[in-house]
C-alpha cells in the first residue's frame, strides 16, 4: 500500500534521477529507506564508468550494505523512480529488502516481464508513486537523444 | 558447443573459485575472455564485501570493462563454475556477452529456473564444462559448513 512517506523518498529517488540527467546519463535514481533514514542513495552511472551493473539500484545497494555493515537489508524499503531490471530485481531478492516501491514500469526491460511469479516472493511490492514524473524525466531524455541522433544523420 | 579452450578457461575459472574457498566464500569463479586473452577474473566475495552483489561473475564484469574501457563486452566469453543467478544473468545480457560457458547448474537459484525463455536471446550457453570439479567443490564448502553449524548447536 501507497502512503505519504512513499512519495517523500520516491521525491529523493527523483533528486537522484536528476543527477544522473545532468550527468547526461538515463535518469533512474534510486534511494534505501531503514527506519526512516536513507541509507543508501544512487543514480544510473553506466555511461560515467562504463560498466553496463552500475544501475541506480545497483548503487544505492553497495552504498546501503556499507552503511549497515551487513549484506543484508530485509527492513528497508528500496525506492527507485523506473521498475527494476532483472538484474537489479535479482539484487534485491539477495538482500531480502522488505519492500519495493517504483515509479513507472519498464515495459521492455522491466523485471516483471522476463521473470516468472515466484520471484521476490517475500518483497511487498508498490508501483505508480509519483508515476507520471518519473516517466516524464524518461521520455524527454530519449525524445532529447533522438533528436540530436536525427540532427546528426 | 564444447571445446578443448572451454575447458582451459573453466579450469581458470576453478582456480578463482579456489581462491574464494581461501577465503571461506562459496567457492564460484569467473574468468572473461576476449580474443584468447583473460580480461577480467572475478570470485565471490559476499562475505568479505559485506555486499550480496559482490557475486564471481559482477566482480568479472567490473574488470572486464575496466580493461576494454567500455560497457559492453559483445565480443568475449564468460566462464563461471556455477550457472549464474537472475542478478548476475541480467547483468550478462547488458554487457551483451557473445557466449556463457558455465560448470554446474544451480537448480534453486539459477536464472533458467526463474527466467522466460527470452532472456539472453543473442547469447549462445554452453553447460556442463567439468561440471564434477564445479559441483564437487560447491558441495564439499556447504558439507563442511552443515557439520560446522551441527557441531555448534
């Protein structure tokens, strides 16, 4: 279920989504929730270090088990502004995080079409918060890159 | 399909896998190749990172891409001695890895179990490369740690 809190740290996800745009990188960002403190924060950076695991999720996870000490995170709640791929989604069954709460779906790439219902079975799982800005930072980033590819050829 | 390189790159794949026994991790490795060279290596070190993402293949992919100075690795072959996870498979198709080569199959964990046949369309997969070494190794690190954990309760 959707609460007031969600949309709170979806908006820190977001902040993390923008840096990642000003960065010129697809702008996904990503925050880890335990006990109502971010433990955890990170932002697609696969262009910066050329390496396609350095999703937002990816990072904010590393960031998340450094923080508790542990390579566990079963009391926290992942936000992250487009649903996760199926490699971040994996990350998250190995950590236990208790919840997942995403933005907007991810129709092609999204770990909800490429993985079968038995995954993340204990992860209480929340979609659609802030829904329309984070598609709408997604959209104008590709409709932007398209266009200077169109201008080029 | 199968050849006498395969086994050769397995057999370094072994030796990582060894490394990470070394160090009390589960004992899985990986190696990268790329035009018969080895540009990343790579064993689990969950434990010692305090990370779940710390997996042989994520630390392999790491390198490699440090090494080619860039995200994608289209060209090159992963061995890994254990089938890879959902993670660590969603990770191979971003790289866009020509070919997966890997030891034994993880039947609760490995990404065949939980993902749909789409995943990695473009990558050939080549199972069963001294699968006995792979699994032995597997099985004799969690026998020890069952007898350990008996003898403390």
């Amino acid at each position: 279920m959707m609460s007031q809190q969600d949309t709170f740290y979806m908006q820190m996800a977001l902040q993390e989504a923008h840096n990642a745009l000003l960065e010129d990188e697809v702008p996904i960002g990503c925050v880890i929730v335990c006990e109502n403190q971010i433990i955890g924060r990170g932002h697609n950076m696969t262009e910066h270090l050329k390496d396609a695991t350095s999703h937002a999720e990816m990072q904010a996870i590393t960031a998340a088990c450094a923080t508790l000490g542990g390579k566990y995170l079963q009391n926290c709640t992942l936000y992250v502004t487009v649903e996760p791929c199926v490699m971040c989604a994996g990350a998250i069954a190995w950590t236990q995080i208790k919840r997942l709460v995403y933005g907007t779906p991810d129709i092609k790439k999204g770990y909800t079409q490429l993985t079968n219902a038995s995954f993340l079975p204990k992860c209480e799982v929340v979609k659609g918060v802030l829904e329309d800005e984070c598609r709408e930072l997604m959209q104008s980033f590709f409709e932007k890159k398209r266009k200077k590819y169109e201008t080029i050829c």
